[in-house]
C-alpha cells in the first residue's frame, strides 16, 4: 500500500486523530516533484479512510489550500462526514464526503 510507513499516529480518537508524516525519502514523496516533495491530496482520502474506518464511496466536496511536506505533524478532524485537515495547526483541507 501506498501509506504503509508514511505515517506514525501520535494521538487517535473516534473524532480526531493527529499523525507525523515519514521524511521525504517515502515512495510517496519521491512521485511529487523531484526537489520539493509533497503529499499527493489523493493520499489524504486513503489516510482519513485508515485512520477513521471509513468507507468513501463518494467525495462531495474537496479544498485543498495548502500544501503538506514530508515531517509535518497533520491534524486530522471528523464532524459526521466531513474533515477538516490542520498542518501544524493552520487548515490545509476541507472535505465533505
């Protein structure tokens, strides 16, 4: 799977859940732009499904805002079916799914 390692959960619950990202040598950095890695916003919807158990079977609404860099702890937050997504505590994604 593209996330295995990518990631390290520093805290989890049913509503929240905060990670730390691998450094830039992951597979998934290495696809993004040789030189200034990113994470792909595709990843995102695999990581909140991990994370959460979610099943998406249809993405209403996507936004993403900023970039996130390999390192960086994420905040990912749950209200039903949409997700707010912090970097470092600014808001990088909103998603409704």
């Amino acid at each position: 799977m593209l996330t295995d390692d990518l990631y390290k959960i520093v805290f989890k619950d049913d509503n929240k859940a905060i990670i730390k990202l691998s450094d830039c040598n992951h597979p998934v950095f290495k696809a993004h732009f040789p030189g200034n890695p990113i994470l792909p916003g595709f990843i995102n919807f695999d990581i909140i499904s991990e994370l959460f158990n979610f099943n998406i079977t249809k993405i209403k609404k996507a936004k993403f805002i900023k970039t996130i860099k390999p390192n960086q702890i994420i905040t990912y937050e749950r209200n039903g079916n949409n997700f707010k997504v912090f970097c470092e505590k600014e808001n990088v994604i909103s998603i409704t799914l």
